[in-house]
C-alpha cells in the first residue's frame, strides 16, 4: 500500500494540531494517524523541578526530532511505532509508550516539522499554518492554563522571553518550505478543502 505524509508546520497557536485532527477525522477517517510532535520532548526527570520549568521549549533542541523523524519514517514503511508519552506539567517522559500502528495517510504536526531534514525530506507534502501573532497568544493562554496547570503570568513571561523569538528565529524561516500554506484563521473545513484539492491536481 503507498502512503502519503502530510506535514503541518506553524506557530504556537496557529491551529496545528485542530487541522490535523480535522484531517484525519474527516476525509481520512479509517485510513489516517496523527503523530504529535509534542510527544517527542526531551526528558529532564534528571533536573530539579525549578531548573525544568526555565528551559526553553520553545527551541528545537527540546525535541528529539531524530526520534521523531525515524518514527515517520517506520510508519511510512508501513511498521508499527512505540511512541513515547509526555507529562507537561512536570517537563518528564511518562514511564508508558503508546503503540501506534501505519495508515494509509499520516499527517505530522508540531513547531518544527518543517524545520528538521531528516523530517522534512520524508514528507511528501508539506503545509505551513499562520495566524497573527495575537491569535496565536491567546490560543496559547487557553490551552496552558486550561491542559497545563500554568498562571497566565507565566504563559505571557515565556512567550516574551522565549515563545516568540523562537518562532521567528526557528519557525517562521521554515515557511519557505511548505508547498502549501494556510491560515489558521480561516474555517477548518476550508482548509482541510484547500489540502484535498491540492492533492488531488498533484
């Protein structure tokens, strides 16, 4: 069976994972898997708790993206992934793996899926979400305290020290790779319209 990997690029708050869920549930429903590039954080269950919650997740060295592109690449081949699991709220891998099986379709998404070549090159079509940049904010201010256990004080203070810089450092440059690029502000049904259609002229 011949798959396909479609990766989702983007900002923090861009709507990222929200399309790729959408994807995978709509036109892909049965035949697609969604692999999270939040999964593959770094373990720091080495560091004291204090020392944990000042390290910049924001760069791509909190992700073991080798990790993460060779899973892509095994389920691309048509074999079964152990994927690792992550606790946000105390920055450490969870003991527990999920098993994840291929897909006709797999769809990545996370900040730096079109940043990493050995990820990039396994991706057969790449799409880079935007949004201004006070969406983006106020996304990440709901989903933090909401999923995270985090202040608004503190969401705001790494988004200025680090969330951001990131993103126009890191993020924003790997843009010029996507062969298709959306707006995470419009209807996810026009967006998930706007991949379809590209695929099929291909």
């Amino acid at each position: 069976m011949e798959r396909l990997v479609i990766g989702i690029a983007g900002g923090t708050g861009a709507g990222k994972t929200t399309l790729a869920e959408g994807l995978a549930g709509g036109i892909y429903l049965g035949s697609a898997v969604v692999i999270h590039e939040d999964r593959y954080y770094r373990d720091n269950s080495h560091l004291p708790t204090a020392s944990r919650e000042d390290l910049n997740y924001d760069h791509p060295e909190a992700i073991d993206l080798d990790l993460l592109a060779g899973h892509v690449r095994e389920l691309a081949s048509g074999r079964t992934i152990n994927q690792p699991t992550y606790d946000f709220v105390r920055h450490v891998r969870k003991k527990g793996t999920d098993t994840v099986f291929s897909a006709r379709f797999i769809i990545v998404e996370g900040l730096f899926t079109l940043f990493n070549k050995l990820l990039w090159d396994v991706i057969d079509l790449k799409v880079f979400l935007e949004s201004e940049e006070g969406i983006r904010l106020s996304r990440r201010l709901e989903r933090d305290i909401r999923e995270r256990g985090r202040t608004k004080e503190s969401v705001i203070r790494q988004w200025r020290s680090t969330v951001q810089p990131m993103h126009e450092l890191f993020i924003q440059p790997s843009r010029s790779r996507a062969h298709l690029i959306l707006s995470g502000c419009d209807r996810v049904d026009y967006n998930i319209a706007r991949i379809r259609d590209f695929l099929v002229s291909r």
